[in-house]
C-alpha cells in the first residue's frame, strides 16, 4: 500500500492486461495460486474484516478460481499470470471468435485490396475449422463471383453436402446469387434451386425478398416466381407497389404468355386448345401491362424506369401479336 504506482489495466486487440505493483503476498505459493488453489493470505487483516463486514469482499480467496472458471465457462483460453518481483500481471486472452471476427475483417480487407487468391486462401481455411460460420459463407460467395469461379463454390458446398437449413436466409441468398453464374452443371442448378427455395421459406427482409426474387427468375420457373411475388405482397401489403418485384412479376407473365403464343400457333393443338391459349395470353398481357404501369409510377431511378420502360415496349408488341382478330 505504500507503492504509488496505480494499478494499470491495457486493452489489446486479443487481450486485456491487469497490472498490480508489488509481488506476490511471501506466504502464497506460486503454484497453487495460478491454478487457483492457493491459500489466501492478507497484508493486512484488519482490512479484510472491514471489507468482509461491508460487504465488499465475498468471501476469502475466491478471485483467482472466479476468473478461470468464468473465463472457461465463456469459451476463453486460461489466464496467464506473471508474478514478478515488483508486480503481478494477469492476462486475460480474447475469447476464439474475437480472432475469427479480425481475421474475417483482414480477408475483407485483402478483397478490398484485389488480392483475391490470399483472400479464398483464408477464407478457406476458416472454413474447414466451421463449416456453417455464416460471414465467411458470404465472403467465400463473394470471391466467387470475383474470380468467376462458381463452380469451385458448388463444389465446397457439395462435398459434403452443406446442410442448407442450417445456414441463415442471407448468406443463402447470397451463394445463390454466385452460383446463378453456373450456367452449364445441372447438379449445380437444381442445388441452386434447392437453395433458394429453403432461403425463401424462411422470414425475410425487404432488401432479401427483392434479391429472392432477382434470383428466383433466373433458376426458376416462371410460374414459380409469380407464385412467390403474389404471397409476398399478401403477406406485406407495403411491397404491394414495389418496382422491381412488380417489373420481375410482369415480365415473368410476358414469359407465361409466349408459352401461350407458341401453344397457340402449334399445329398439333386442337382449335379448342389454340383458343383457350390465345384467352390465357391475353389475360396475362394485361396484368403484366398492370403492373409495369405501377411500377413506371413508383420507379425513381432512371435506369430502372429505362428497363421497365424496355418492357412495355415488347409487351405492346406480345399484345399485338395476341389480338384478337375481328369478326
């Protein structure tokens, strides 16, 4: 108590350090104290009986077992404990993810940086230690489009199979997005679909729906995507009037219609068949034509009213060719 230096405590970014000046009370063994089974023993008693009465110390010699079975009931390494001749230090190391969290902001980095190859070279090793650690999922989908590689990805993915309802909506949203790039594996394409249906059955933002629905119309039928925008805007009424989900519904219905179009003018069909054809084409023009008329009202940016813009252009041209002839 007659040293003046205070006791210091330093944050690093894997460890705390806890300084106390003066060394270790002579009647404490070494030993014992750093794995916590040490007697204790008081400078000064008097002092220990008025914190005990005040209730500012628990109960004797209960410090050290209280740090190391917090620090294990957390997941954090041991505490190292130096004990010098003129201080004693207790470091606390950083619990696993704490470096898993850095780690992962350094690939993100190396990304930034275009170092691509080092980037899937760490991300792959953080993989095989957790499979299912969801950041490094998005970053390793993210290399993959960088480096247009998604084949690479399906294979990581597939070998062992990935256990798709174990990995949060997001990060599947964001692997179906790189390995829509697959144009040509059909294993690939149906793991896709698989995918995006388990993202898709879960509960999903605003900004996810848009991307669900973005990727659903390049791996799904268009059936499918129409299917999945009509329950989205039942289920929220404030995306009734959304852009893009109402320009992907239109245009997945001008697809419908051109199946149509070619069940109408197909030889093989009976007169019956052709006609109802031609009334189910027309049907599905006018509700596309609906709804990229909403979404031109609702669109504010200028590329996106272009493209819906782009749209109604070829759907007057569908309309055209799905009139009925007169009488």
């Amino acid at each position: 108590y007659e040293i003046p230096e205070p006791i210091r405590i330093t944050v690093f970014a894997d460890r705390i350090e806890i300084r106390s000046p003066g060394a270790l009370h002579w009647g404490v063994d070494k030993d014992k104290f750093v794995v916590g089974r040490a007697s204790p023993k008081w400078r000064n008693q008097s002092f220990a009986y008025l914190f005990n009465k005040m209730q500012l110390a628990q109960s004797e010699g209960q410090g050290i077992p209280t740090i190391l079975r917090t620090m294990r009931e957390e997941g954090c390494p041991d505490p190292i404990f130096e004990l010098g001749e003129e201080s004693v230090t207790c470091t606390l190391p950083a619990h696993p993810r704490h470096q898993t969290i850095k780690e992962l902001q350094e690939i993100q980095d190396a990304i930034v940086l275009e170092r691509y190859a080092d980037a899937k070279q760490r991300v792959m090793a953080l993989l095989d230690k957790d499979r299912y650690n969801f950041r490094a999922l998005d970053l390793l989908a993210e290399l993959s489009v960088k480096l247009k590689d998604p084949a690479g990805l399906y294979r990581f993915l597939s070998e062992p199979p990935l256990d798709l309802y174990a990995v949060n909506s997001n990060t599947l949203i964001n692997i179906v997005e790189a390995l829509t790039l697959e144009k040509e594996n059909n294993d690939a394409i149906q793991f896709t679909s698989k995918a995006l249906g388990v993202a898709i059955s879960g509960k999903l933002e605003e900004g996810q729906i848009v991307r669900a629905v973005i990727s659903l119309k390049k791996v799904a039928d268009a059936e499918e995507v129409v299917r999945f925008v009509n329950e989205t805007m039942a289920q929220y009424p404030r995306l009734g009037a959304h852009p893009t989900l109402l320009e992907k519904r239109a245009t997945s219905r001008m697809d419908l219609a051109k199946k149509c179009i070619n069940t109408a003018k197909d030889r093989k069909s009976s007169p019956r068949t052709k006609a109802r054809a031609w009334e189910i084409c027309r049907d599905l023009l006018n509700q596309a034509e609906n709804d990229l008329l909403l979404a031109l009202e609702h669109a504010e940016n200028p590329n996106e009213r272009f493209f819906i813009e782009q749209d109604l252009a070829f759907l007057t041209n569908l309309k055209r060719i799905s009139q009925k002839p007169p009488r």
